[in-house]
C-alpha cells in the first residue's frame, strides 16, 4: 500500500486504533464500498481488515465483501467464524453471493448452507446451478417485482418498502400470476404518471430480455446496444428468473475484452489480476502456445532446408527473408486482429465475409504495392536488380495472402464453433512464416532459374 | 438488409407504405430507439428512412438520431431542411448533439446554430470546446439539479416535472447558490425518506467526482469500479458542469478497447466500424506501420550478412532461425500484452514495476528452460550436439530478452508520455527479430568456435 493511500485511509486507521466499533463505523460511512474493499485487500491480517468487516454494520459488510476479489476473499472465510460469515453472506448481493460460494472449500460450503435461511438457500442452489459465461451464472435475483393491474401509486409504495433488499428499484418487472413476464416498468414513468393509472398502461415497449443459457457476450452486447440499466432474464416459458444489472455487464465486458487480448497474444485464462497472480499461473497461462508454436515453426526450418541449393548459390536472399516474412506476419495480424474484434462487438457477422472478402483483397493488394516499391529500392541498393525483383514481386504475393489468412482464419473457426479470438497474432504470423518462406524460395527459383 | 431484417421490420415497411404518419408512428412507438437507428442506417434514402425519421415524434426522433452513425447522420443532415432538422437536434440529448454538430460542414453549422434557441446555442458552444478524449467531450448538460435546503418531497416534485429533458433522474445533484457541487441524492434514497427531510441530509457519502480535463478512459474506469450510474464533472471551482452517464461510459470503455486491440497490430483509428470503412481508410490505417516495420526489419537482414561468415561453414544453422526468433517475438508478445491491458483497465501501475520485473524474470526463466528442452529434442534429431546446444542455449537467453523486452516496454513508453498500447506485438516482434539473430550467431560463433 503506497503513501497516497496511507493517507488517503487515514480516518480509518485512527479508528481501527481506537478499537470503537462505533467510531470505526463513523470513519468507514464516508468511503465506497469499493475502497474499503481495497483497504480490506491490503490488510487480510485479522487485527485490520477482518476487524473492520466485522465492526461495519451487516448490510455494508455484506457489499463490501462482494467487491472484494476471489483470493482474499478466501482467506477472509478461513479467518471469519461461520456465525459472522453467514450474517455477512446473506447481506451480500444475490449474484455475488453465488460466486463467493462456488469458492469455499466442500466442508466450508457444507456448514454455511445449512446455517442460511430457507430462502437464500434456494436461491443460492439455483443460482448455482448455471454454467459459468452464460446469463444464469451473472443474473441476480434481487429484482424488483410487480404483479399485473396494480396502480402506480402502489407500485411506488411496494418499490420504496422493498428498496434495500433489490439491486435496483429504477425498473421493476411486471409479472402475471404465473411469474410470466409482461413487461418492466420505470420508476420515472411511475412518478411522472397520475397516481392511480394501472402501471399495465405504463409498461414500456420494445422489452429486451435473455434467457439463462445466453453467453455473457451477448447480454452485455444487448445492455450496451439498447442502454438498459438491467437486462430481464427469462426462462423457457418466458417466466421471469432474474435480472442482470449494468455494472455486472459492463464487468463482464471488460473480462471478456481482456480474455480476447490475452487470447490473441496466445496467453490462457489467468485467475485474478496479473499484479495478484502468481508466477506460476503466469507460467502455465503462457507456456502451451509457446511449445505448440515451437514445434510448428519447425516447418519453416524444414522449408528452408528444402531450399538450402538455391539460398546457397544466392546468399544475398536470406538478407531479406525476415523482412519478408515478419511483413506476411504484420498484414496478417492486422487484418486478424480487425476481425476478432469486429467479431466480438458484433460489427462484423459471418454474413458480412463475402463483401469484406473483396474488401480485404483491395486493400492488401494496396498494401502489397506500397511495400513492393519500399523494399525495391532497398533490393536494388543492396543486393541488384534481379533479386530486387524477387524480393518485391514475394512482397506483393506475402502480403495478399497473410491478410487473407488474417481475414478468413477468424470466420473459419467461428464456423467451426471456436472462439474466433483463438487466431491469435503468433498462430498467424506462425502460418505466414512458413508460407512465406515457401513462396518467397519458389519465386526465387522459379525467376532466378530463368535469367 | 436480411431476411431476417425485413421480417423484424414488417410493421414499419407496412406503416410506410400506407404513407400515414400516426399508423407510422404506432408502429414505431413498438420498437427501440437503436433498432429504428438501425432501420434508418438501412435506409438513408428520401422515401424510406428519412420519411419515417421526419413522422416520429421530434422526443422520440432526437433520440433516434443520437443513434445514428457520423457517416449516416451527415446524409441525413444534407437531406432534411433546416427546420425540420433544428427540431431534431433541439430534442437530441445534448452530448449526442455536440457530437452531431462537429460532423457538419461549415455553412450547415452556421445555419444550424441560428436557428437554435439561445439555450441550446450556449450549451452547444461550451460542449464543443472541450477537446475530443476528455470528459468535458463525452458529458452530458441534462443533469437533474436541486437546491440546498429543500424538502425531500420538493425534490422528488421538481424531479417528476424535470424529468423528460434529463438524462437521468435517479441521481440529483445538490448545489449551492454558486452552483457549488455539495453532493449527490439518490431518488431511491428520496422515495424512502420522510417527505420533510432535507435533501441535504440524504446525500451519499463518497461521491466521485472527475473534471472536464480527466481522459474518457479514467471516466470509464471510475465508473466501472464505483458502479456508477452517473460522474459528475465539476470545473476548477468545484461547480457542477455536466455528467457522464454510465451508458456513455461503456460505448467510450468499448471503443478505448477496440482501439488498444488495433494498436497491439499497428493499426491506426478507424472511423466508424470494419463493415463500413471504405477500403482507402482501411488502407491507410494499416500502411504507415507496415511501411515502418520494412525499414526497421533490414537491421535484421545486416545482422544476417554481418554474420555471413559463421552461417555458410555451418548452413544448419538456418533451420532454426526462424524458430529462434519467432519464439522471442511470440514470448515478448504476451508479456507486452499482459502488460498494455494491465496498465489499460488499471490493474498494473508504474509503481508496480519493480515487483512485476521479478516476477516476470522468474516466468521467463521458466518459460526459457521448458522451450530450450523441446528444442534440444529436435536440435539432436536434425543438426547433432553441437549446434543443438548452441540452438537450446539461444532459447534461453532470446526467450528471456524478448520477454523483458515486452514487459518494459510499455513502462517506458507510460513514462515518455506515450500511450503503452503504441508496444504492439508488430514492433515488439521486429525488436525481438533484431535481437534474436544478434544473439543466435553470436552464441553460435562462441560455441562452434571454441569447439
């Protein structure tokens, strides 16, 4: 923990000194929930941290426990007898109670389920039971609710009673005697509306709603699209089961942008920030891809060996093979990377690769040529005309097709049901490197053979 | 347009085809203002679109527009007449106003602004002269705002009356006389309160607030980790000045992260989306880099010919160059993207440096060790124990520099003042490739020398 944040905590150090529980409640009503959780982070030690959680009332405890991240928030459960951790865990957010729970050990899971209530109970059974990147495993089930023809004045009254138990009171849903979704209505509309107008007449229209297996891409691409402050999820007989509010959407986005990046940069899924994880888990996140991508670049080796006549009557040629082949590599990364992104925020659809198809192939025979006259003047200082033209006739041919294996590797593996994100740039520039020391030896043969 | 497309539309296309506004607008009024965006987007022509834009409600139609993309909004803007179109822009929500206004030419600019009631001319002006990645450009003037002093219930009347040309209602923000921001009351805390109780004693603890200045990624990060519906923006004064919704922080999160995704491949900014760029903007998005990259990659091919040498005596040499060099560059590539995404949603800081070195090393002893094993197995198969320890050595030691390389980086560039992301994988790779081939035949020329 730097200086600034000494400072910046302060307050609740001299409270923590204090040892009042009341004064340390009063320090702790001027910070967010999110930086206690920080202050708690940095101090797991149970004379600090833990102190504090314990001396904050249950409701705020309960917040701040569920922005606190998953490794410390293990060790906060080792530390915490099961009396405290159950007051704590019931305060907690639905959804965010689920996930602590997922990370207990079996006994711990065992001893706090049968000291919950029946009704956190059930839910957190249910909840559970989603599979983790679809809707059912982020929703909440701490949505406001409203049964059908009631007046907004009522509604009003039952969102302002019901208030501190609901993630959020700015949209209720309204549902029918069977649970069926009808449609959601603001507190904006109720408060504008005349008091005893049916909020049935309030609904808003246009209702965007998910079902439990949708994948976490998708809801926050539909809550990014329409602007929602909470997305209803529904269940296949369009009963309503939860909701997914903004912040955990615009939290899974964000994993999911990192995962992409980290994906494309070929390193695996890592538990936790890359400050907290250990060098171990960096380890195995990096080291798969690396010895896969070793032993397909044992191709290029070979390629070159299947060659060795040629690039030893001209070794002026291998001057200008990595040139060559880290432009294939470059183009290709390019156009890969457009298209996994394009892809992931929904932009591009597999529809679309006709027309980008020939988009791609304008542009990368652009590409081609530019770099074409660059490296001929290169060629021609270094190494005279006939291998000048070698090299910039392999530039053109290089370029084409690493940005074509850039655009259609993505759209294939979509096809194919992988993740397009795993047309990472080393699997790329892999496949460029091989074909473009193929194509650039063939030209060579073929064009020096003839003068 | 698909298939699918034109049976989700029926209604409208019907509605418009019968030419008769309120059966348009009723047909309208079912589906959401970004699926009408889209339909409009679709259809920019006269009779289509823009006959549909010109029959809905100008509430409804403002909104609508803000929608719209900058290359559709401009036709759009050269169609209508300036009537009908300061009526648009006067209901669009203010950001998205400024926004649009930036994209018309000159003259249509002048016309506009006149034709503008004084109120929105002002707001105009000063939204405008903020500068573009900066919250003042990304802020919002439709804040709901509430006198010191008043009663809980005079506050949820004033918001009730207020609230068609706000953004947001569920957060006030409480000023003094001089427009001094003293904090923020949540409708959900007004609703629950005694309807006597001063706003004043209900405002929240903690507000976060940022200032017009602050880049559009800190924003996006503040709200992010607050959960914030809404970030107030206050001048140097501390004067309340505008908001940033939560929404508008996702859609500038998004695009900061699209646009980092780009720059790991060297590609420049792109405006609007893959599927509608044209293929010159395309082109030189991605040629300034590629071109760079050429001329940087003939230090690789004078490495080469320095060591001219030592690779004719032992030609075996070559096969595993490629191999060599692409696992420095494929190593340095995770390390510099874990580390421009780190540094990007705020998970690694400057600070950090010091520790992650370490541990960095550490993974990259590791990672070095287990890629020097695989090789040394297909060295022995292919060149004998010679060149196979030259061949496990140089993963060892190329391994370790290009992964150092991408960690330290993105330091060095944060601290010039540089973006960290401007580290792409492109460039990370071509440093890698120099320095590969440099440590390769030296090695080899201290190994196979003394042998």
């Amino acid at each position: 923990m730097s200086v600034q944040d000494t400072e910046f905590f302060r307050p609740l150090f001299t409270a923590l000194a204090a040892n009042d529980d009341s004064q340390i409640q009063i320090a702790a009503s001027t910070f967010n929930a999110a930086d206690l959780a920080d202050f708690i982070e940095a101090h797991p030690e149970a004379d600090t941290g833990i102190r504090l959680l314990n001396a904050l009332p249950k409701e705020q405890g309960g917040k701040v426990l569920g922005y606190i991240g998953p490794t410390p928030q293990t060790l906060i459960a080792q530390q915490l007898p099961t009396r405290s951790l159950t007051e704590l865990v019931t305060a907690m957010p639905s959804d965010e109670r689920a996930d602590f729970f997922q990370l207990l050990d079996e006994q711990r899971q065992h001893s706090l389920f049968q000291s919950l209530a029946s009704k956190e109970r059930e839910d957190l059974r249910r909840l559970a039971s989603f599979e983790e990147g679809t809707a059912g495993a982020l929703m909440s089930s701490d949505y406001a609710m409203i049964n059908t023809g009631v007046t907004a004045s009522a509604a009003i009254d039952l969102l302002r009673k019901t208030a501190p138990d609901k993630e959020t009171i700015y949209h209720a849903y309204v549902v029918d005697e069977d649970h069926t979704l009808l449609g959601a209505v603001s507190l904006r509309n109720l408060i504008t509306a005349t008091p005893s107008a049916s909020v049935n007449d309030l609904i808003a229209t246009g209702l965007v709603t998910a079902n439990t297996h949708t994948p976490q891409e998708e809801v926050a691409r539909l809550i990014s699209r329409y602007d929602l402050l909470a997305l209803p999820i529904v269940d296949h007989d369009n009963r309503l089961v939860g909701i997914v509010t903004y912040d955990d959407a615009m939290d899974a986005a964000e994993a999911e942008a990192t995962e992409d990046m980290h994906k494309g940069a070929t390193v695996g899924k890592l538990t936790g920030t890359l400050r907290d994880a250990s060098p171990f888990s960096l380890y195995r996140s990096r080291v798969q891809w690396l010895v896969i991508l070793v032993f397909a670049n044992i191709f290029t080796g070979a390629g070159i060996a299947y060659f060795e006549g040629i690039i030893s009557e001209h070794i002026a040629l291998l001057f200008f093979m990595p040139l060559l082949v880290a432009s294939a590599g470059n183009a290709g990364a390019q156009s890969a990377t457009l298209m996994v992104r394009g892809m992931a925020t929904g932009d591009v659809t597999v529809t679309d690769w006709g027309r980008l198809l020939g988009k791609e192939t304008l542009v990368a025979t652009g590409l081609g040529l530019t770099m074409a006259a660059a490296v001929m003047v290169v060629g021609l200082l270094r190494a005279g005309p006939e291998i000048a033209t070698v090299v910039a006739v392999t530039m053109i041919v290089v370029v084409m097709v690493g940005s074509l294996i850039g655009m259609l590797l993505p759209f294939l593996l979509d096809k194919l049901k992988f993740d397009p994100a795993t047309a990472s740039t080393p699997l790329i520039t892999t496949i460029a490197d091989v074909s473009g020391v193929l194509i650039y030896f063939s030209i060579a043969t073929a064009l020096l053979d003839i003068s």
